[in-house]
C-alpha cells in the first residue's frame, strides 16, 4: 500500500469515527426532545462541532433520524436472524424473541427513544414518503422473521396453530405496554414495578395460551 492509499484509509476511518460521534450525540437529543422539537445545533453542542459541520455528513436531521432508526431495526434484523438459525428448541426460539425486547430496551434506551416517534402523528408530515416506505418495508421483513419463529414452533407441535403474524404483534404491543407502565410507575415514584420479573411473567401467561401441550423440559 503506497502513502497515497495509506492516506485515503485515513480519511475514510477518520469519516467514518465523525459520523459515529454524531450519531451518537443525536440519538442522545433525539432521546431527550424528540424529533420535531430537536435542532441541528443540538446535535453540533453533543459532539462538539459546528452545524455546518454537521452538513458534511448528513445533509439534514431526517438523514440522521433515519440512520438511527435503520441503526435500530438493524439490530432487530440481526438477532431475529440469529435466533432463527440458532439450535433452540422451537419454543424456547419465541422466548429469546421476547428476551430481546427487554434487552433492546435496557442496553439501547436511546434507541428505543428513537421508535418510539414512529407512534407520532406527525410522522407523514415530518419524515418523507420515501423514508416511510422504507421504514415499512424493513418493519415488515423484521416481522416476518419473528412470524417465521412462531411459525416454526406451531409446525413443532409446542404451540397451537393460529396466526404467527397476529403473535408477533400481540408480544410487541405488549411489551411496549410493560415498558410504558413501568416508566409511568417510576415518574410517580412508584418502586413496586420490577420490569425484568413482570416481562418474564407477561410472557408466561401469554404462552399458556399459545401451548399445545406442555413441552418437556
């Protein structure tokens, strides 16, 4: 590699670390304004750049929202994924599912700050309808993998037959059910709401109704 390529590696590196760093500081506003109310500057005063350079690599907030919340439906991909082709036993498969809802929430609460403006109102007035589109089209793929896991322990005989999709979507509403309970309780000062125990009770009841029989331990 001559000084020219070692140079361009460089650059690239050096690239890729700043637009890191800005990521990471406007997941942070995200978090704490939300988008409509989060500004360029903002995002610049978290990593301590200027707007302007802000603009050198990413040409508006959309852009960076947009990263974020592909950043975040990236790691839904990539651990469906790997549920689905790990040696699990089938059931066990739809439990690592609903373990990552927790573990999205308490190791990327940031993130989980980033979806939640998904629930908005505003949503079409704020993003594009080719951001929405491509949001919809991942969604969709994120959950036909979790619908595939179901899928595969109501053709194991664990579970009962119905709608895998309909599954999917009952544990996701679920949990963000559980999360805004527990967030409320605790803005209350309400101590009694452990989040791990009740989303590991929650998920208990739901699967008594999903079993065919018990399965063997």
């Amino acid at each position: 590699m001559d000084v020219r390529e070692r140079r361009q590696g460089r650059r690239a590196r050096e690239r890729e670390r700043r637009r890191a760093e800005i990521l990471v500081a406007a997941r942070r506003v995200f978090a704490d304004k939300g988008f409509a109310q989060a500004t360029i500057e903002q995002i610049a005063d978290g990593c301590e750049l200027s707007p302007g350079a802000i603009y050198l690599y990413f040409q508006s907030k959309e852009e960076l929202y947009v990263s974020l919340l592909f950043q975040a439906m990236e790691l839904f991909e990539e651990r469906f994924t790997k549920i689905q082709s790990s040696r699990r036993r089938p059931d066990r498969k739809v439990r690592a599912v609903w373990d990552f809802f927790y573990d999205f929430y308490t190791e990327y609460p940031e993130l989980y700050r980033v979806f939640l403006f998904l629930h908005s109102d505003r949503l079409r007035e704020l993003l594009s309808e080719e951001v929405v589109s491509e949001v919809n089209r991942q969604s969709v793929r994120n959950f036909s993998v979790g619908a595939e896991i179901v899928r595969e322990a109501m053709e194991s005989g664990a579970y009962r037959d119905s709608d895998p999709i309909a599954v999917v979507d009952t544990l996701w509403s679920l949990f963000l059910g559980l999360v805004h309970q527990y967030e409320t309780r605790r803005n209350l000062g309400i101590e009694k709401f452990p989040l791990k125990e009740t989303h590991r009770r929650a998920f208990d009841q739901v699967e008594q109704g999903l079993l065919r029989v018990t399965p063997p331990h």
